[in-house]
C-alpha cells in the first residue's frame, strides 16, 4: 500500500502525493505528486498509467506546500522524485519514471551463489 496524502485547492481541486516503490529498483521509493479534479481521479490517472495497485487511505503524508507549488506549475500536473528529503533533486515528468527498464536496471530475482562442482 502506498503512503500519502493529499491537499485540497481552493478551486475544489486536490493535489495528490504517494510514495510507491521505484520500477526497476529493489527498496526504492518515490514520491509521486497527481493534480486531479478529486482524489478518485488522481488515482484513476496513475491507475491508467499502469500503477494499479495505488490505493490511499487516510492522509498520513499530505503534499507540502513546495510539493503543491511544483505540481501545479507542471502542464501535466503529474511529477516524481527519487528524494522527496532533497530540494535540491529537481521534479521529473512521469514519462521519466515510466520508460522501459534497461538490461541493468532489471529486476531480478537475487540467487544465492553456489560454487562450481569440480570433476573429480
């Protein structure tokens, strides 16, 4: 489940901020930020995006004003960031976040090591 929270605009709108975990990196996580109608559709808008298991109950972690700021002033109104702690990380587009994983950053299931059996 998804930590996170969310701010009501004075327009009726809502700014949506989740931390999900990383594609393509174990332990990762990122704190998206969705600008939405309300909070339903801000879900439906990362669900579409292929992030299905977004869910948000409660608002533990609720957008912070500089978080609200930048979603606001991006035309999509959907950004991400590796390190919500950092200011100095910029905010990235969610294309960024969503591009297919290269032959390095894939997932893989970690083996434990076993040592070569010698003939003998």
């Amino acid at each position: 489940m998804a930590e996170g929270g969310y701010a009501r605009q004075p327009d009726g709108s809502v700014v949506v901020a989740l931390s999900l975990p990383r594609p393509c990196s174990e332990g990762t996580r990122v704190r998206v930020l969705v600008h939405a109608a309300n909070r339903p559709r801000a879900l439906t808008r990362l669900r579409n995006l292929g992030m299905r298991a977004v869910y948000l109950r409660g608002n533990g972690q609720p957008p912070t004003p500089d978080e609200v700021t930048a979603v606001l002033h991006h035309p999509e109104g959907l950004v991400w960031r590796a390190a919500p702690d950092d200011d100095t990380e910029s905010w990235h587009p969610i294309a960024a976040l969503l591009r297919p994983c290269t032959p390095r950053q894939r997932c893989a299931p970690s083996l434990p090591e076993v040592a070569p059996v010698l003939p003998g």
